[in-house]
C-alpha cells in the first residue's frame, strides 16, 4: 500500500510492575508508527507486552517513561481528545449478558452520547453488517463465542473511530468464527478506519495486517510484512519421516548439504514448494533406498519465526504479569 501520514507514532515507551526492590519489566523501550489507512499487528506471545502497550496507547495506563500520540493528541496530556478517536475492544466481550444484543448496542450508543434518532439507524446498521440482525432481540445467553465477539466489536463501533484497537480479538474462537471475524474487521478497514492489532497468531497477521511487529520480552524484535518476516525464518521445506533415525540419516545424505535431521527421524530440506522440486527430492531418496513413512511440504510457522528470532516456542505457557 502507498505511504501514508502516521495516526499512531509511540517513543520509548517503557512499563513495570511490581517494587523498586524487584521491578518487573514489561515494556522496555517500544518504538511503533501506524500510518492511516493501514493495519498494524503487534504479534508476540503471552506476556511480551502487547495488551500493556494496548493500554498505554488507548490512555488506560501511564507509561513510566516514553512518548505516544494518536491523531496528533498526545496520550498522556490530551487523553481525552485520544479517546474522541479511538475504539477498543479488548480480548473478553464487555457486553451485558442479561440484555439482548441491541438492548447493548443501544446502551452502548447512549453512554457515548449518540443522538437517538442517529442511535437507532446506527445500531440496525451495525447489527445488518455483523450478521446479528436474526439474533438481535435474543438474550446474550444464547449467543456463541464468536456471536459475542462480533458484538463486542460492533459496540465499538458505534462512534465511527480513526483507529481502532482490538487486543487479540479472535482468542478462544474455533476457525469457523475466526474466519468470519476476520472478513468483518477487513471490512472495517476498507471503509477508512486504521486498526492497531495485538495477536499470537501468525496466520491472523497474514490475513489482517499490512505490517507486523514483532515483539518479546517488552522489545519489539523484528518489523515488516508478514512474508518479510517468514522469509527471515526460510523458505518452505519438505518434512519427510522415516521409519528410524538409520534411514532418516541415509536420506539426509542423499539429499546431500541442505538437508537436516531434526528429532532422529525428522528430515527437513528447503524447496521452492513446486511440484517438480518436491518430486525430484522425493526421487533421490527413493533412488538412496530411503522411503519416508509421510512427508509434507510445510511453510515457516508462528513456531518457526518465533524460535528464530527469540530463540524459544511462541506458544509456550509463560508467567504473564499484567502484559
């Protein structure tokens, strides 16, 4: 997409928790820019400081040192004009399960001081465009996960927001209503909101974001496009796995020097992921006399770019204080 003016623009922001004796360090010197019009996902595991950085952005926290405005409002001496720009939906529905989905899509639009008249056309519209209009009248009780989420993300719509902030907005959804968040926020996108994402996933980055950002233990380690980044981690590979580590080695040999034996049994060998690559990497271990058990040609993963740039599994249960 063509440059654009930056919306969002964050300094060295830094965040602790705990005691001068025994601070924990949660942000340590973050640098972001989202430019209008674009979605930038800030990807990182739990407790990298993605929700934190969330929440000094959206002015529900101080940052202990650093600088951040958004739409030229600086959040820490004009937190009110920031939050007149702004929409968040964090990574919990805040609705109100006793009510029916438009009683708090109308409650929401009361509290942000919406017209009546502009309320009522604003709620059915939000309702028609999440695929909510059937269950409208229907208590919250009898919503599914990803039903909620898309209110959730429609209360925070109301307003219209330049940008809007959604903290890991699909955890906890099966890939049904994953896929089905993902085409209503790109249709948010389309119609001129910039949107500040926070996820684990790589495969949401890819389908969401212009740009990701890649942060771990409170510094963002790594920029770029969500291909930029896979290729930083290699291209696809053949996964090949033999029957014992005897073959495994035999195959790796005749796969000659780009080929590694991973877990005994595992071969792995970089391709262009063409069938006539793969098929004539398929007939060199056949031709050794290894045959392989299974084999897949398999792309760089959340895994695989996380173990390259941190050195550890993104997904790995980590102590999380307030991040």
């Amino acid at each position: 997409m063509p440059p654009s003016e930056p919306i969002v623009v964050a300094s060295g922001l830094r965040k602790s928790y705990g005691t001068s004796r025994r601070p924990v360090t949660v942000l340590d010197g973050i640098d972001l820019i989202l430019h209008r019009g674009e979605v930038l996902a800030l990807l990182g595991p739990n407790g990298a400081g993605k929700t934190t950085t969330v929440r000094i952005l959206s002015t529900l926290l101080r940052p202990d040192a650093g600088t951040a405005t958004i739409a030229g409002h600086d959040v820490l001496t004009a937190p009110r004009r920031v939050r007149e720009v702004i929409s968040l939906t964090g990574q919990y529905a805040a609705v109100d399960e006793k009510l029916t989905g438009r009683e708090n899509l109308a409650l929401m639009a009361r509290l942000a001081h919406l017209p009546r008249p502009a309320a009522r056309a604003r709620v059915d519209d939000l309702l028609e465009a999440f695929d909510l209009t059937d269950a409208a009248d229907r208590r919250l009780t009898t919503y599914s996960g990803g039903m909620r989420r898309r209110l959730d993300l429609a209360a925070g719509l109301l307003r219209r927001p330049q940008v809007l902030f959604l903290d890991e907005p699909t955890t906890g959804l099966d890939p049904r209503s994953r896929q089905g968040m993902w085409e209503v926020i790109n249709e948010v996108v389309a119609q001129g909101t910039s949107l500040f994402l926070t996820t684990q996933y790589l495969e949401e980055a890819d389908q969401l974001a212009h740009r990701v950002a890649v942060i771990d233990d409170g510094r963002v380690v790594a920029e770029g496009t969500p291909t930029e980044l896979k290729r930083r981690v290699g291209e696809a590979g053949v996964e090949l796995t033999f029957g014992s580590a005897a073959l495994a080695a035999a195959a790796a040999a005749a796969l000659a020097e780009n080929a590694a034996v991973q877990e005994d049994r595992l071969v792995r060998m970089p391709t262009d992921g063409s069938v006539a690559h793969v098929k004539s990497l398929l007939a060199r271990i056949e031709a050794a006399g290894a045959e392989p058990e299974h084999w897949e040609v398999r792309a760089p993963s959340l895994d695989d770019v996380f173990l390259t740039l941190t050195g550890r599994v993104a997904r790995a249960a980590e102590k999380e204080v307030a991040a």
